[in-house]
C-alpha cells in the first residue's frame, strides 16, 4: 500500500510553495520523517519529512514547480512486505509515477479515481475559470476523482479544439505576474555576450523579497535619518566584562544585545516608531518584538525577537544567538518571522560604512548599524581617535515626524555613548 507525500500547512498567509529539491530518487528506500523534499516559500525554505518508511516510488512534480498546499508531492511504497507481494507495486509505481511527472492527464494517476462528484479543488477551480476549460472534461487525480491544480495545468498543454488559443495563453500568464517580472523587455545582447550569460530563475523567497521592498518604496513615504555614536563605551564594557558574561550565560556579548535594549529604551519614549498603519488608523504596540536582520546564502531573513522589552542583555544575545544559527541551519519556522514591530540591520559587519536601509512593511521603523571606524573627533576641544559608527534610522514619514525621529536616533546614540543609562532606565 503506498502512502502519499503531501504539501504540509505552511503557515499562517502563506498558500503556495515552490519544489526546490528532492533529496531521493525514484527507487531509494528513505525512512520514517527523513527530509524527502525542500520546500521554498515566499518567508522560508522547510523540508518535508518522509510519513512512512519505505521506497519512493513516485515524485510527482519536479524542482522549480508551483504547488498548493495539500497537492501530492509523490508516493511511498511499503517495504518488507513479503517476497511475492513486494516486486508487482514496486514494477508498477514507476509507471504511474511518469503521468503526474510529465503533467500529462492520463487514465492513471497515483491514486485511482473515484467518480466525478467532488468539486475541483479552489486552485483549480480558478484556474478553470481563467482557461475556459471545462472541469467534468478533465479527470482528476485527487482524492475520489478531485480535480487539482496540476491536472487543469496538464489539460491546459494538451491542444484542444474550442479553447486552443485561450488556455496556453492564460496559463503562462498567472506565474510572471506573481514573479513580478518586468513590464519592459530585456534589451537585447550580443551572440557573443549571450554565450557567456547563466539565467537563473528566482527563488520563491528573493521573489518576496524583491517584491515586498518595492512595495514598501511604493507605499510608504520612506525617509532616513542618520547620526553617530562614539563606541568606546560600549567596547571598553564588552572588553572588561566578555569573559566574564560568556562564563555565566554560556553566550558571547556582542553589539546587538546594547543596541536592542537602546532600540527598546528610546521606543518607549517614541512609541510612534513602534506603530504601524492599518487602513485609516495607527496601532500602536505596547510591546517590542525586534527583528533582526540575518544574511543567507539563500537571501535576507528577519527572524523576531519577541518581547525584548522584557529582556536583559544576556537574554537578547541568547535569543539572537539561537535564531542566528536556525537561519543560516535553514530551519527557521513560520513563528519565528512573525510579527516583528521594529528592525535592526547590521550592514556594518560586511564592511558597510553608511547606507539607507528600506522598511520592513508594514514597521514604521528600522535602524541600521555599520561598521565601527576609527576617526578624528572632538571630545572637550580636543581632536582624539575614536572608533565611530554611523547610525541610520529610516522611517515612515506618514506616521513618524522628522522631530520624532531625530529624537529617537539621539537617544539611541546616549544610551549606547553612557551604558549605565540602559542599567539605571534612564
């Protein structure tokens, strides 16, 4: 008996996931809750676990395929179940596999169908809305004969008498427009040039990201303001306390445990820079989930750390620490990138010396740090060497006032120039 792979939930908003890729092959045995498949979504990239052991014997759509949640992903055959019994399902799944996998319609599908009176299933049922196909035409591979969404996109490549020029029309149409791809073509590039080019399709998650930071220029009215802070206090207290800290709390100290408390001191103060728009109101937060900007090799994720306004320093660093190494494990959950009301970014540990961050829709606030640089400044009319850093806070000017925001970035600046404010509450 084979028991079906399936698209997990995937969290909370999220509907669709792209196949990245298959960890076995048709054929190769895999056990109980072993990673069978990644899954990219628009947030992150998850494994599906294998839901019995056994032999795959079916994968039903291939890398850099779109699927729904619930769509069968493929099949696993029982093994061990005796000598005679076992060769007849293991030479027979391979065929069934081939239709599902060449998305082709025919009359043998992974499961076998079971009449025509379930309804196709949403997704397809738009998409039968959009190429004019007929669903009672189609047979479904889902459960009693449910049409999915792969079996209209089967359809809809086979060429049809009536709905020719309709279908491959409208079907390719649905996927530029979700990838967000440009409105004006690619200017044309020599043979030669051509030759030397490699054509990558976009990930699921920097298609999000591209899209969300356009969204957030096109919406907000984004403005940034910077400043600088002198960081030999904070340095000459890590230096001092460091080994001391890591030997209690069993983490490092680094930078990002003073500069949330300094994020989550000055946002007490300035609570607009914590509050979001929705429609015509503002909401405002009375707690401070920080998300923190973490590089992949897979893009830019913003795990959250929740109620850091209730933290110490040590518990921020534990809780930065932990999501840190899930992200770059690739095993941050649909929780963790949740519900962030403030973001800190950290350019400064790839080299950047200043930029201008872009918002994490729809926070109305997000602070970036750069990189700490010795420089000649004046401290008591004296011209002294300081290691400095540049600060930049960008804000949504329809809810933040540029007073507001200088204010904030100041007190960021006092809290991290006299640590002992961030002890004392001042």
């Amino acid at each position: 008996m084979s028991t079906e792979i399936r698209v997990p939930t995937l969290g909370e908003s999220v509907t669709e996931a792209t196949i990245g890729q298959w960890f076995k092959k048709v054929g190769d045995t895999v056990a109980a809750d072993e990673p069978i498949v990644e899954l990219e979504t628009d947030k992150v990239t998850i494994e599906v676990p294998a839901p019995a052991a056994g032999v795959l014997e079916a994968i039903a759509v291939q890398p850099g395929e779109t699927v729904d949640v619930g769509a069968l992903l493929g099949a696993i055959g029982g093994a061990g179940a005796g000598a005679a019994a076992a060769p007849a399902p293991a030479a027979a799944a391979p065929a069934k596999a081939e239709v599902p996998a060449a998305n082709a319609a025919g009359p043998e599908p992974v499961k076998p169908s079971g009449g025509t009176s379930m309804p196709p299933a949403p997704s397809a049922q738009k998409m039968l809305n959009e190429t004019g196909l007929n669903g009672s035409d189609i047979e479904g591979s889902g459960k009693r004969g449910q049409v999915l969404k792969e079996d209209v996109v089967a359809a809809a490549s086979k060429p049809a008498p009536v709905v020719a020029e309709a279908a491959p029309a409208a079907a390719p149409a649905a996927k530029p427009v979700e990838a967000k791809a440009p409105a004006a073509p690619r200017a044309p590039v020599a043979a030669d040039d051509a030759a030397r080019e490699e054509r990558v399709r976009m990930t699921r998650l920097r298609q999000t990201i591209a899209r969300r930071l356009k969204d957030a220029q096109n919406t907000a009215a984004m403005l940034t303001t910077f400043n600088e802070v002198d960081m030999k206090p904070v340095m000459d207290l890590r230096a001092s306390y460091k080994e001391l800290f890591e030997k209690k709390h069993g983490v490092k100290l680094g930078f990002m445990g003073f500069f949330t408390k300094a994020v989550v001191h000055a946002l007490k103060e300035i609570p607009s820079v914590n509050a979001e728009i929705d429609g015509d109101d503002l909401v405002y937060k009375q707690y401070a989930h920080i998300g923190v900007a973490v590089g992949t090799d897979k893009g830019l994720v913003v795990p959250v750390v929740r109620n850091a306004d209730q933290m110490s320093i040590a518990d921020i660093e534990k809780s930065i620490n932990a999501l840190g190494k899930k992200a770059r494990d690739g095993q941050l959950s649909m929780a963790d990138m949740q519900g962030g009301t403030f973001t800190i970014s950290n350019g400064g540990v790839y080299g950047s010396l200043m930029s201008t961050p872009i918002l994490n829709a729809p926070q109305s606030g997000i602070l970036g740090m750069h990189k700490i640089q010795e420089r000649p400044v004046v401290v008591g009319g004296q011209i002294v060497i300081r290691p400095m850093m540049y600060l930049a806070l960008s804000y949504d000017h329809r809810i933040v006032d540029g007073k507001e925001a200088v204010t904030f970035l100041v007190r960021v600046k006092e809290s991290l120039e006299a640590p002992e404010r961030l002890v004392l509450d001042l």
